[in-house]
C-alpha cells in the first residue's frame, strides 16, 4: 500500500537530511505506529506519505514514495486526498467552519463531490465516530477529544484508504484518548483501512498497533512486531520496562497479557515494601492554603467550597478530567483569578498573603505559574536575549537564567528561536525564565503535551531537585506516569471539588482509572514506578 | 405556509434592502422616510439571523447623529434657505475678509432647519435599510456566493474570520501571562510583548491550516485556464477604462454627456463578465446551497415595489414626495405609503430564522 | 520578497480604480452644475457601488494566478490581526490602529499581498463589528493602497532607518486617509448645505477647495492627527518585533522554496531486505529514563 524506496529528504536550508534511506513497506490494513525520540524525523516521515514533504515545505526528496500505486512525486498533496489522508496534532487550528456537520462536509465540499455523495458520506461517517448526538454543536463547544475526532472525522469523509495521524491523543486526558483510538481501531479492523500513527505515550497505543516502525536520526528499522520491537526499543512504556526488568518473553504489551505473566514478581516482591521517599509533608506548616474558595468563571462557580492544604518541599499532582478545574484552581494561586467566597492565601515569610491582591512584582517573587502554552510567556527571537529578559524581569542577576536553564536542559543553543526549539525544549525554557525569581511556589499547568520519555524524564528530575530545596511544587496533569514517578500527594479534582487527597501511593493505587501501569500489574500489591520494583528486587535478591 | 425554520437565501433579503433603499433615497418626506425606518426595525425584529449580533441599531444610531450633525451646523452657520418663520437668532461672529464666504450665526429659520432635517433623514433611511439588511442576512453568508475568480479571496476571508476570535482570546491569555513574569501589561511597550507571541502562535496555526487545507484537498474544484485568465484581465482593464471614461462623461455634462451614461454601464457589465469568465468553479459541489423558493422571489418583489413606485413618483413630481420646507405638515402621498408597507410584508410570509442550538 | 506577482493587468486595474476613487472623492470639485444639481445625491451611492463591484475586479485581478493555501493562510493571519484590531478599537471611534499591521505585512511580504491583505482587513473589521455599509469599499480600497505603498518603499529588510520610514509613512497615510474618507462624506451636505461649508456648483474650484477645508476643520481634523500619530507611534515602538515576526513567518513558510525530486534510487548497494538498525542507546532500568 504504502512503499518507501530508499527515501533520503533533505530540507532546503538544512545542513543534515532529515530522512537517510529509508526503505520500508507497509501492507494494507495495518495499524503501524512510529516511534522515536522528538527530532528523530517522524513528523517528516508521515508528511512524506501524502506529499507534503516536498511540495508543501521545499527541499529534495531522493528516491521514491508510492502511495497506492501513485508515487507523490508525479501528484501534488492535493491531488493524494481521496488517497492519503493527514490529521495533525492540534486539531482547532485546522477547522475551517463553525458546526460540526460542515467541518466533514467542508473537505468533501473543496473537492467537488456531489451534494447526494456528500450527504451519504457525512451520515456514514457521524455513526462510524459516534458523532451523531453532536452534529450540530459549534466547534468551540466540544471536548478536546471530541475534536479530535471531528478532525478525524472530516479527513476520514472523503474516503481515503490511508490515515496519517501525528500525535492523535497528546493532548487529551486518557479517557478522550481511548475514544479517539476505538475509533481508529474500528476503522482499521472494520474497513481495512491503513493506519500510521505517531505517539509519544506508548501506554496508551502500543497494544493497538500491528507494526512498529522505530526512527532515529532519520533512519528507520523494518516493519517489525510490536513485541520484537519493544524488547529493545530505547523508547518503550513503563509495562515494558517492568517486562525487562522481570525478563518476560515475549513482552507483553496490555495489562492482561502482563498479569498473567506476574504471579512470579508477585510473590518475589511479597515480603518487600516499597521505601519511602515520598514525604506528603502534612507535619509542616502549610505553604499554600485554600479555605472554603469558590471562583466564578464567566459567571458559574468552577471552584466550589474547596479546601486544601500545600506543604513545602513536596511535589504534589492535581489530577482530574479536562473541565473539573484544575486550570482555575492554578490561576488562583498564582493571583490571576480572585476568589468569590473564602479565601486562598500563599505564606509569605511568617505571614499569609493573598496572591491576588500583591502586587505583580512581589506576587511572581511568591508564585510562579508555567501555563498551558508555555510559548505564551515567551517573546524574544533567541534563547539567549529571553534569558537575559527573565534576568530583568526578575531583577536578578544577568546569567541567571541561562543558568538554570543549563541545569534542567543540559545545554540549548542560545541563538535558536524559541519557537524553532521542540516542546520539551519549549517547556524548559520558560520553566527557567519562571524560576529565575526563585519562587517558593512553584505550579505548572499540565506540561506534558507533546514531551517524550526523555524530557518528561529531565522534567521530573527537576520537579524532585526543587521540592529538596523547599519549594512547593503543584502540577495539574493528566499523566499518571509522571504522576506515579515524582509526585508525593496526589489530589483528584472532579466538578471543582475535591474528591480525593492523599499520599500518591494511597490515591493512584486505589483508583482504577489513575492506576500507573505498575501498579495495575502488580495490584494488590501498591508499586509505583519500575524503578521501585527494581530497588526491592535489588534489595531482595 | 412557512416550511421548516431555516434562512433563506441572504441575496434575496440583500436585494429587498436595496430596493427600499432606493425608494428612501428618492424622496425626502419626512413621514415616508420614517415609516421605512419603521418598516426596516419591524422586518428586522421578526426575521433577523439570531446567529449574529444585530447591527441595526448601530446603524440607526449613525444615522441619528447625521442627523444631529447637520442640525447643529444649521443652526451655527446658516443654510442657503430663506425662511419667514424665525425661531431664534444667535449673535453674528464677524469674520476677517479671506473668511467672508463664511456666515457664523445669525437668524436661524425653522424652513431652514426643516430642510436641514428631511435632507439628513434620508440618508438615515438608507443607513437603517443598510442595516437591517446586514441583521438579516449577515454579509458573512455571501462569501458563499463569490464568484470562481473570488474563490481564493473568499477563503482568505473565512480563514480571518475564524482566527480573530482566537488572536483576542489569546492574546487575553498573553496578557495573564504578562503578569507571570512580573509585568501588567499596562503602556505601549507592553503592546509590542503581546503583539508578538499572538502572531507568532497564529502564523504557526496559520501554517498548519495550510498543510491541513492542502492536505484536504483545497483548490481541486475550481479551475482555470491561461487563457480564461488572460480573457478575464483583458475584460477586466476594458471594463475599468469603460467606467473611467464614462463617469468622466457624466460628470463633465458638456463634452459629449450623452455618452456617459451609455460608457458607465457597458463598463460595468464588462467588468462584471471578468468577475463571471476568469475561473470556472467545479458545479457540483456546494451540498449547503440555501434554495432560492417562492418566499425569496416574493421577497425580492416586496423589496422593489416600493423602489419602483418612489422613483416613478420622483420622475413625476407626484405632490408630496420632495415636500417644500414650510413651516406645516408636508402633504402626505397615499399611493408611496402603501408601497412602502407593501416591503414590510416579508416580516410575516418568510420562514423563520433556525434558532442556534447551543 | 514577493508573495504574490502584480502582473501588468493587475497593476492597471489598480491604479485605472485609483483614478477612479480620486473621482469618487473629488468629484465635487470637478463636476459640472447640471450635474450637481440632478444626480447631486446620488453620486455618492453610485460611486460606492461601482467601486463595490471594481474592488472585486481588483481582487480577482491580483489573484488570479491562484494562491496557494500558504499565501491564503498568510492572508488570513493579516487579516485576523487587522479585524482584531478593529474590534478592539472599535470605541476608540475611528482611530483605526489597524494600519500598522497592514504596514508591516506590505513591507515583508510584498505589494500583492500588501493590497489584498489591506482589503481584507478592512472587510473582516466590518464583517465582525458593526456590518457592511456603503463606506466599506472606499476604506478597503484605500487600506489596500496603504499597503500596497509600504510594499513599494525603498530600503533594505532590517536596516536602522526601516522604522523610521514606516513610521513616517503610517503618519502620512493615516492623515491623508482621513482627508479622503471625509472628501468622500462631504456631498452628502447636499447641494445647499450649510452655506460656507457645502460646495456651491459653479463656482471655481478654489472656493470650493475652500469650502472644504472649512468643512474638514471642523469635522475631523481632530481624528486624522491622532489617526496617524497612533499608527505612527505603534510603528515606532511595535515596528521591528512586528517586522522580525512577519519575516520568520515567511521564511518558516518557505515561499517559493525549491521543490526537487532525485528518482535515482537504489544505487546504494543495499539488497532487498536489508535495512538499517535504529541505534540502540544503553538499557536503562526505567522508563523515565533519567
């Protein structure tokens, strides 16, 4: 279906080509997924597929690409997409219309088709994606993962018999992501269409995938089993390390398949108990205390009656569904919102301050906030001239925050554009230009979108380093895993109310739907990471 | 009688608004004029698009400080009327010699006031019917209907309109994140800090739209040939030159004026059959079309009867219809009345508007 | 750089409507007394729909060489910020900020897109704040003037004086901007106007300059001084971010970037079935690998 013939790509004013003869063939029907670290190539080897790369960003592609019997160099992207169809990673960016019916006529509209064909086709596939209750609603008004199926959806009307996703599910919470990839599993399995994905969070994806594609450096490997492919991929999911680990052949790619395989590791691990380390700190004196707080957003109270309470030197993990406030209850503390009824006070030396009526300068020396979209805090043209304004901003001494910046990120080059840099990049960036004001409280708003294991990996080496020193750390997410690996309490928010607060072990073990992969393997038994597991082996053995 | 709620087809509201617009601009009574507001707030009231804000009332509004506007300066500098009622007189400012053409003050006469009013009234009956044409079909639904050689002109409008709302909420959201770092965004230098990460987060959306639109097919249903382009400008530089050459004629009455009008119209036809020849859009596509049923035509006909009555009545001299300024009620013309209420029949025999879901 | 070609009928159609829009705002300077007096309240409506209709011309004109989806997006981005700036000054009555940003994008990506982003900006402004009313073609075709000059200024990208030239150039366009938007709103005084401030048909063009310039001092004078400061003082300070913006954007674009394709496959002497391993870095115990 799809054939690379020794591909080599080249972007015009790069010095190394981002694709090295690759030779690969993947057959119809397949659910193949691509791995590799972040700048390994991946994004330029699905954007070949459709032909994108090169009529649509320049530079030479040597060799061939044939889809379907059509090679991309004799047809332009435009012409491949009854074809080849490209979902990219945000979908709000690519909607063209208002409702959702349009958005999948819209494709189907730009290409001619007739209305009779163009109305079929948009009922058939509303019942493929369960989009059928939603059909009229505004875009704006639906959930990440309902948009992203949407902009699936709208690729998928127009009838091609391959799909090409780039990170479907790194921005949905992991309920969302399971939707969006039922429905690429149906589509494969029921229509035979092809599938080449994408993923950082192998977790997720893995155990739907029928080949594995591993990249880097712009090489790939064969088409190869996932099994095979993850016994030695450098980059696998925490089920796989344990797998390592516990030396589990072949490796086990679900849950299922790994709590069969784990009555051994069990009673090995019986007589052990995980050490401690994680210290959720309720003997100090709070740092951050929330008492009885509502906040209104637009009106509607998102906060209600909430109370909690954070400790210094801990790093403690806000977790809950999109929507149940985890964003309003950062931007309390951080002073951008102000609380309707109660109180929410930040401790300031030996007194209590409230962070939204401080002002800026004093309130960012208390409280610092990396947002969602860390890009929004950043406005120079090089890494070098943002870390000299973070140094102003702060009024701190010049080298501060490149500093830092060394520290978390192991070295960037200072004269790239921020934007050019990837996302973990991104991230660390403005987590040093925060940090150049040595705030006590440190919060961060979901900052795994789009990291892979190794930066999500530096993240949390850093996150730990910080709490040692006495910061208070928050980190709104919805990644388990990192939660599992650096956070010492855990706290579930639902419709703007706490539902549960408790040490990680206690919180993550007894929740189904937040279990980290360890855990779910070895329940009943409470361990979080491998890397536990690993120690208690070690210790055992 | 009314099928299911849907819009109908916004030319047909469009051209109806242009109809009475005409039939306002043909007289200056002022109960005429008045009444065709009167018509354009009822139509709108009952049929206006519910998916957009309204924007009547801004334009009434406009049309209201017109209003005031040539009031005031009636009153301060005088008019070319000679009335005999006086109201009131406002001390003369005398004005040096290179200023005498001026007049400051003075006896100011309700004729003169009067004349004032009806001439602003009725370029505040145009705005009012511009107006509810805009409420009732919102501008935005044209873009639909652009000719082929517009296409790609149209989809850059459609690609603003969707990305101004998210550059104002992002930058909202840069503006927050001004004061992470310390800043609160206050003073022109700050605009500068939220300018850039704004464009720069919609160029790389922007981007992404492209690879996105490429990636879905964009272009393949309209198509063009280098030589229907070549006719097309040709066409279009002749028609522009025709219209040049024509107004020129209009304007200049002496040298051969009975040419221009003639001149003005072949050029426009000849510029619009550019907009109609250059691109050829694939016919088939459009699943979304609005159907243009017997409530648009009949719209379309509510729209020019009062159109054509007034400017019949204008050419005529009916009584009434341009009112002397005296100080007494102008007379009023029966037959331009109902006209006029004959446009406000669409308020009830036209479907009603889809409600947005929400 | 250029985005978007002005080929010679574009470039004539364009400057045939210029012509066409000094008349339209000059004509009561020019035209006959017969002509005032008969079509006198017309003009003004005649004059907006037929350059309603040669606005489209124009547009179709410069594009018809059909854009690609990545001159549409850059568009569409400057035509988002003009409409967003429209909206947020939309109290600010008439201080039109906007110009800035049609500025910038005229002087980085070229005259074509200069106009056509002008117009489209004014267009999106309408169609999201108040509506389309009869003053709109004359403001885009204007606002597509102003960038279309910016993308003729001389200068080389990036040099000290850009910025002064575009804030020289903001200062002028906004005021002569609001010369001719109310040169077009003066007839609707009507034939007999307020003595002194409408223009009297017949007499010499001087005394009706006169008239005007009365008319112009008293009615907005007042906006178009702080119309161009503004614009001319967002230039100065917002100017060179804006600019290094706009020029990363069209570099990450990669307009008119090469397009190659080597077919000469399979020299390599890799057989069939042979494919590269991917490096396998050392085993790490975790996932998280730190």
């Amino acid at each position: 279906m799809i054939v690379f013939d020794h591909v080599t790509v080249r972007y015009a004013d790069a010095d190394e080509p981002s694709l090295r003869d690759v030779t690969l063939e993947i057959p119809e029907g397949e659910l193949v997924l691509v791995v590799g670290p972040t700048g390994s190539g991946k994004s330029t080897l699905l954007r070949t597929i459709n032909g994108l790369v090169p009529h649509f960003s320049g530079g030479t592609l040597t060799g061939r690409v044939i889809v379907d019997d059509h090679s991309t160099a004799d047809h332009r992207p435009r012409d491949l997409a009854t074809v080849v169809g490209l979902v990219e990673q945000n979908p709000v960016s690519t909607f063209v219309t208002d409702v959702v019916e349009d958005e999948i006529a819209y494709g189907m509209e730009t290409m001619g088709l007739d209305p009779t064909t163009i109305r079929r086709r948009v009922e058939e596939t509303l019942d493929l994606f369960g989009l059928t209750p939603l059909r009229t609603r505004p875009l704006g008004a639906l959930s990440g993962g309902q948009q992203q199926r949407v902009a699936i959806a709208s690729v998928f009307a127009a009838g091609p018999q391959i799909l090409v996703l780039d990170e479907p599910t790194s921005a949905l919470d992991p309920v969302a992501a399971e939707e969006v990839l039922a429905s690429l599993h149906r589509i494969v399995h029921d229509l035979g269409v092809t599938v080449v994905l994408a993923e950082h969070r192998l977790e997720r994806v893995v155990h739907h995938a029928d080949r594995v594609i591993l990249i880097d450096g712009g090489r790939t490997s064969a088409l190869l089993d996932p099994a095979e492919a993850m016994a030695d991929s450098p980059i696998h999911p925490p089920l796989v390390a344990l797998s390592r680990l516990a030396r589990w052949t072949p490796t086990p790619l679900s849950i299922r398949d790994a709590r069969r395989r784990a009555g051994a590791l069990r009673e090995r691990l019986a007589a052990a108990k995980p050490t401690a380390g994680r210290d959720d700190g309720t003997s100090q004196r709070p740092s951050v205390l929330f008492e009885g707080a509502q906040v209104l957003r637009a009106g509607r109270p998102v906060i209600d009656d909430l109370s909690l309470s954070l400790f210094p030197g801990t790093v403690t993990a806000l977790m809950g569904r999109n929507g149940a406030g985890k964003s309003t209850l950062l931007g309390t503390v951080a002073g951008q919102l102000t609380p309707e009824a109660g109180s929410v006070r930040v401790a300031d030396g030996p007194t209590w301050a409230q962070p939204a009526s401080l002002p800026a300068r004093r309130r960012v020396a208390l409280v610092g906030l990396v947002p969602q979209q860390p890009e929004l805090l950043l406005y120079s043209d090089s890494v070098a001239a943002e870390c000299a304004a973070a140094d102003q901003d702060f009024d701190v001494a010049s080298g501060t925050a490149a500093a830092i910046l060394d520290g978390i990120s192991g070295g960037l080059d200072p004269t790239r554009h921020p934007r050019d840099l990837s996302e973990g990049q991104r991230l660390e960036l403005a987590l040093s230009v925060i940090l150049a004001g040595s705030p006590t409280v440190l919060l961060l708003d979901e900052p795994t979108r789009g990291l892979d294991y190794g930066a999500k990996g530096r993240l949390a080496a850093t996150l730990r380093d910080l709490a040692s020193r006495g910061t208070t750390v928050l980190l709104a997410t919805h990644d388990v895993e990192l939660a599992a690996e650096v956070a010492d309490r855990v706290v579930i928010l639902a419709d703007g109310e706490v539902v549960a607060d408790g040490p990680v072990r206690q919180v993550l073990a007894s929740s189904p739907a937040f279990a980290p992969q360890v855990t779910k393997v070895l329940r009943p038994q409470t361990w979080l990471t491998v890397d536990e597991v690993a120690a208690a082996l070690g210790r055992s053995a | 009688m009314s099928a299911r709620e849907r819009l109908q087809h916004p030319a047909a509201w469009w051209l109806w608004g242009l109809g009475l617009a005409t039939a306002a601009s043909r007289t200056t009574n002022p109960m005429v004029l008045l009444l065709i507001i009167g018509v354009c707030i009822l139509v709108v009231s009952e049929r206006r698009d519910p998916s957009a804000p309204n924007p009547l009332m801004a334009f009434v509004v406009i049309g209201a400080m017109v209003v005031m506007f040539r009031l005031v300066l009636t009153v301060i500098l005088g008019n070319g009327i000679r009335g005999e009622t006086v109201l009131f007189t406002l001390p003369r400012i005398p004005l040096p010699e290179w200023a005498s053409f001026l007049r400051i003050g003075g006896r100011v006469s309700l004729e003169s006031l009067l004349y004032a009013l009806y001439d602003a009234l009725r370029l505040a009956a145009i705005l009012a019917c511009i107006g509810a044409a805009n409420a009732l079909a919102s501008p935005r639904r044209l873009l639909r209907y652009l000719p082929a050689t517009l296409y790609d002109v149209g989809t850059a409008i459609v690609v603003g309109l969707t990305f101004a709302p998210q550059l104002l909420s992002d930058a909202r959201a840069v503006r927050s994140a001004r004061a992470l770092r310390g800043h609160d965004g206050r003073g022109i230098r700050e605009l500068a800090r939220l300018a850039v990460p704004v464009l720069e987060a919609a160029f790389a959306r922007s981007l992404g739209l492209a690879a996105s639109m490429e990636s879905r097919g964009y272009g393949r249903a309209v198509r063009t040939t280098p030589r229907g382009r070549r006719t097309a400008s040709v066409l279009a530089v002749i028609g522009t030159l025709g219209v040049l050459a024509g107004l020129y004629g209009l304007l200049d009455s002496s040298v051969g004026g009975v040419l221009g009008l003639p001149l003005l119209v072949i050029g426009v036809v000849v510029a619009g059959a550019s907009l109609a020849i250059g691109a050829s859009r694939d016919g088939r596509s459009g699943h979304r079309r609005d159907p243009w049923t017997w409530t648009e035509t009949l719209t379309v006909i509510c729209g020019a009867v009062p159109g054509g009555v007034l400017v019949v009545a204008s050419a005529q001299g009916w009584t009434g219809v341009v009112p002397l300024p005296r100080a007494e009620p102008p007379p009023l013309p029966v037959l331009t009345v109902v006209a006029v209420l004959v446009a406000a029949l669409p308020a009830w025999f036209t479907p009603r508007p889809r409600r947005a879901l929400a | 750089m250029t985005v978007i070609p002005v080929r010679w009928p574009a470039a004539a159609a364009i400057g045939l409507v210029a012509a066409i829009g000094a008349l339209a705002f000059l004509w009561p300077f020019v035209a006959s007394a017969e002509f005032v007096t008969n079509h006198g309240n017309d003009a003004p409506w005649l004059f907006a729909g037929i350059l309603a209709l040669l606005t489209l011309v124009c547009l179709a004109e410069v594009t018809s060489g059909r854009l690609d989806a990545k001159t549409i997006a850059v568009l569409g981005v400057t035509a988002a910020a003009g409409g967003a700036m429209r909206v947020l000054s939309a109290g600010t009555a008439g201080l039109e900020p906007m110009f800035f940003i049609i500025i910038v994008a005229g002087r980085v990506l070229g005259p074509g897109v200069g106009f056509v982003g002008g117009a489209l900006a004014l267009l999106t402004g309408a169609l999201l704040t108040g509506g389309v009313g009869p003053w709109l073609p004359f403001q885009m075709i204007c606002a597509g003037a102003i960038g279309l000059g910016a993308g003729l200024l001389p200068g080389r990208p990036g040099a000290r004086s850009e910025r002064w030239m575009l804030a020289g150039y903001a200062l002028t366009s906004g005021i002569i901007f609001g010369v001719f938007m109310n040169l077009w709103f003066w007839p609707f005084l009507g034939a007999n106007a307020p003595t002194g401030m409408g223009f009297v048909p017949g007499a010499t063009v001087a005394e009706n300059l006169g008239h005007y310039a009365v008319f112009y001092l008293a009615t907005s004078l007042a906006w178009d001084v702080p119309r161009g400061v503004l614009n001319a003082i967002l230039v100065t300070v917002a100017g060179p971010a804006l600019l290094r913006v706009f020029r990363r954007a069209a570099r990450r674009a990669a307009f008119g970037s090469q397009v190659a394709f080597d077919p000469s496959a399979g020299e390599r002497a890799s057989p069939a079935g042979e494919h590269h391993d991917v490096a396998v870095a050392a085993p790490d115990r975790g996932t998280l690998a730190r």
